[in-house]
C-alpha cells in the first residue's frame, strides 16, 4: 500500500511540476502581452522553485 501511495505521490508531484510549466510560460506570456496580476504571480512562484532547485 505504501508503494502505491509513494508511486502516485511522485507521480502527482511530476503531474503538477510539468502544469506547472505549462502555467510559467503562459504566465510570461501573458505578463508580455499585458499586466496580469495571476500570471505575475505564477511567474514569480515558480522563479523562485526554479532557483531553489538549481542550487
């Protein structure tokens, strides 16, 4: 049972970390194009996981 939880649990976690990529280029995209307080924000949340998983 614990095997299961943790495939799941790594496949969520791939699940949402590949969503939220989607959400970061969309953000910039959107940030581009015009101020968008949401894609701001994506954005910003995912520079900062982006930096923390870099180091």
């Amino acid at each position: 049972l614990d095997l299961i939880k943790y495939l799941l649990t790594i496949g969520f976690q791939s699940f949402i970390e590949s969503a939220l990529e989607i959400f970061y280029i969309a953000g910039r995209k959107l940030k581009s194009s015009y101020s968008n307080p949401q894609g701001t924000i994506y954005v910003i949340t995912i520079d900062i996981k982006v930096e923390k998983k870099k180091k």
